[in-house]
C-alpha cells in the first residue's frame, strides 16, 4: 500500500557520537584494511541496538552484515510482534527498497535478452495522462530505473490536478519518483503477459533461492515470522498489512537472510554478468556533486573511505525503516530492517558506528554541499513556532522547542530534532531538507518542507489550541 510518510526516511538525530574514523577510532580496523565495516562490529552491536530501541521505541532491529561476500552476521534484537521474540527469518515490509531488488529482476530480462534498457517503452506501454505529451515517447527504462523520466513529484496525487505529469526531458535530471518504477512495471506486464510479482519468482527470487522474498503477500502460515508496524511511541498502527497488489516501488516483504543472498550475488558479478552488474554499478545520473544515480542504486562514487564507492537505497514507511548498504570493491555489506517509526534514527547510529567515516559517509549520501552553521534564535520565536500543525496529507506533525532547537513528531514521523539556519528555516542534522516557518495570507502559522531541489514535498497550518 502507498503510506504517504515516506518522505521521512530523510531524517534522523546524531544521538551517539562514538564513531569510528579513518584514524581507527575504534581500535578494531587495520588501517590497511580496504573494507570499510570494522572489525569488531558484533561486540559494538550487541552494546548499541539495545540501548538504541528503548531509547527509540523501535521493537524489532535486524542487522546483517556481510564480509568478503559471505554473510557473517545475521541477528535480529527484540520483538517482531510485541510479546514475541524475533525470529533469525523475520520477514519485513522493506518500503522503497523494493526499487533496487526490481531493478536486479529488470536487468534479468536485459540479461536474457528479451527487454532492452534503452528503447522507449512506449511501445509496450503510455499512461492515458501522457497521451498527449510527445516526451512519453522518449522515456525508457533507464530512465525510469534512475529517477530521470521527467516526473518532478514521487506520486500523480502530488499534483494538483491529481494526474501524471512530465516536466522535463527524460534522461536530463533526477527526481526521484516511485511512479516511474510503476510505470515501467505496467510496460513489462504488457510485454510479458504476466504479473510482475509472478514473473519476479521465478526470473529473480526462485535462482537465488530467495525463498522469504515476494512482491505480494505471504503464506498466512508465515504470518508468526511477520514484523509488525509501531508508532514512535511503540503503540502497533491499527492497519491492514497484506498489500493489494504486486508493486515496483514500495511493499517487498523479504527476510535479512534473502536480502543478502541479493547482494552476494551482485557483487559475485555472476548473476547478472560482468558487463551488466558493472552498468547497475556505475553512475548513470549525478544527483548532485556528492552522490549519484546508479540502476536501481543511490551511490557515493568516491570520497568517503579510500578508493571505495557505496551503493544504498533506504526504505520509510509508517512503521517500517530500512536501510541497505554495500561496498562492491571490498564486497562488504549492511543490512538494517526495523519496524518502528524511529528506525532510522537507528540505522544512522548503526552506520555512524560500524562504518569507517561513517559520518562522512551520511553527509556525503544526504547533503549536496556543506550543511549550514546553526544559528541562534529568539526563544518566543521557537514557541511561536510550537504547536500541532495539519499537513496537506490530512495527518498532524506536532512540533516542540526542546533547548534552542524544534522536535518534531507525529504519525510515520520519526522524533527528529530541527536546527536553525535563520529566524524561519531549520533543518535535521544529517539530511538536506529545509522547514521554513511564517505565517500564511489568513495570518495563521505555517510551514512548508523543501527538498534538495526546493521542491515543497510537505506543508501544513498550525491548528488553534
């Protein structure tokens, strides 16, 4: 299903700050070592998770990590369902990184020569919103598996008019955008005759052995193995968890043990072959000057850690953050699932803490440039400021002045805490969206959240006490 909070992977709070640095701060990496994730990860894990669950009210963390190809470690801490100790197969909803794991599947097809990444679509499929718009014609896969097709919002019901909308030329910058991985999903239906999640098992998850994974719902018998979602109060969200229909961009159900069998054989080169797992792995799109587009992949190209790059995707949903994170060169990876709304305040600290300069790492993954010096500001404007606003989603962010900074809240919203760049702009440490405050033309309070583009992905008016 589509849970409209999944604009809020792109936050967190630095709350831990032991990190381990090129300068081997953790005592446990080899300076010659070329694998970025240290040594003596279970150790700092098994003293970290805990801490950080209670702290966050995140029931269920499930890391994997993978060395020299091979998983070493696959663990998951607490409970999946409330009551209920977590399975080593827990299965989770992995929200967005569906996209990269449909992406692996696509280029299957390439492989097997019965799909070409860079013909136009068109000719399988065209949205009726597009029919008359000559761009449809240009759009191919490629750009849709990079986030460059010319949709400047992540869904149609963004829009104003609620329809599909082409703003650029395919192929000349990234917006990230799920109805481009549905898009491509309905072309490939068209061709095949099939449905996408069929065809996924037995192209994809069926020669991995991928045996947890599905793009619909699970086997009731294995619903007991199924991470429940909770709040950031860790109360379980009243909802219904079997998804509709097989989808491209949001919704994998997938265990840790079968995300990693995914990236093993990535980084084996075997699956996909040499030549085609080097195109999912090189730039295809720069996002910015610090991080770039690969085929179904965010990328750090360099910078952070020796001569490695970094491929990632996250995922955010009400109730469900993950992160997923490989080194190719060193062919090491991280896995992190959760299912809490604070996950990802989870993730960054495992991040920060396991990876060498993984601070670097997240800035250079999240910000295009430097982040901005925190300014000090008027207490009364912070309390102006607090309050419960009603967002364009029809849900509510609470906002409170901790100190000299904003702590924002709410339903599918992690606790982040907001600096100030000015009087009317604050932004999250490790991420580059920017909340302006000021009052609207009915003079009541207001805000509007912008993204790296300085596109409004969210707003909202302050209700009346």
């Amino acid at each position: 299903m589509y849970r409209f909070y999944c604009i809020f992977l792109l936050f967190l709070i630095n709350a831990c700050k032991d990190t381990p640095e090129t300068s081997t701060a953790s005592g446990k990496n080899s300076l010659d070592s070329v694998d970025p994730i240290i040594e003596n990860y279970e150790s700092r894990l098994d003293s970290l998770i805990p801490m950080l669950q209670v702290e966050f009210n995140v029931p269920a963390v499930a890391v994997g990590i993978i060395k020299n190809n091979e998983l070493v470690l696959d663990t998951v801490y607490g409970e999946h369902q409330l009551g209920t100790e977590a399975p080593k197969n827990a299965i989770f909803n992995v929200a967005s990184i569906t996209k990269p794991v449909f992406t692996a599947g696509v280029l299957k097809l390439v492989k097997d020569g019965s799909w070409d990444l860079d013909e136009p679509v068109s000719q399988y499929w065209e949205d009726p919103d597009l029919e008359n718009d000559s761009l449809a014609e240009l759009i191919t896969s490629r750009h849709l598996l990079t986030h460059s097709a010319g949709f400047n919002t992540n869904w149609r019901w963004q829009n104003e008019d609620g329809k599909l909308q082409l703003n650029n030329t395919p192929g000349r910058k990234f917006s990230y955008s799920g109805e481009g991985f549905e898009y491509l999903k309905i072309a490939i239906e068209k061709r095949y005759d099939k449905d996408m999640g069929a065809l996924m098992d037995s192209i994809l998850f069926e020669p991995l052995g991928m045996k947890d994974a599905t793009f619909h719902w699970i086997p009731e018998e294995d619903f007991s193995r199924f991470a429940k979602w909770y709040d950031g109060e860790g109360n379980e969200y009243e909802t219904k968890y079997k998804t509709p229909h097989a989808n491209a961009a949001d919704d994998l159900l997938i265990s840790l043990q079968d995300m990693s069998k995914l990236l093993i054989a990535l980084m084996n080169k075997d699956f996909l072959g040499e030549e085609l797992t080097n195109e999912m792995f090189k730039t295809q799109l720069d996002k910015n000057s610090n991080s770039a587009m690969g085929l179904g992949w965010h990328m750090v190209p360099n910078g952070f850690y020796k001569e490695e790059k970094a491929l990632f995707h996250s995922g955010s949903d009400s109730g469900t953050q993950a992160m997923t994170l490989f080194f190719p060169n060193s062919k090491s990876g991280l896995i992190i699932f959760t299912n809490g709304d604070n996950g990802l305040l989870i993730y960054n600290q495992v991040i920060k803490n396991l990876i060498m300069n993984g601070n670097r790492l997240i800035q250079l993954m999240n910000w295009s440039s430097k982040p901005p010096e925190v300014k000090a500001v008027e207490e009364s404007l912070l309390d102006n400021y607090s309050g419960s606003y009603r967002t364009n989603l029809d849900r509510i962010m609470t906002v409170k002045k901790v100190d000299s900074t904003l702590l924002i809240g709410g339903e599918g919203i992690p606790g982040l805490e907001l600096y100030a760049m000015s009087d009317h702009k604050f932004f999250p440490e490790d991420y580059e969206r920017i909340f302006e405050f000021k009052e609207n033309e009915e003079g009541a309070m207001s805000f509007k959240l912008y993204d790296e583009a300085d596109n409004v992905i969210l707003s909202g008016v302050k209700e009346e006490n």
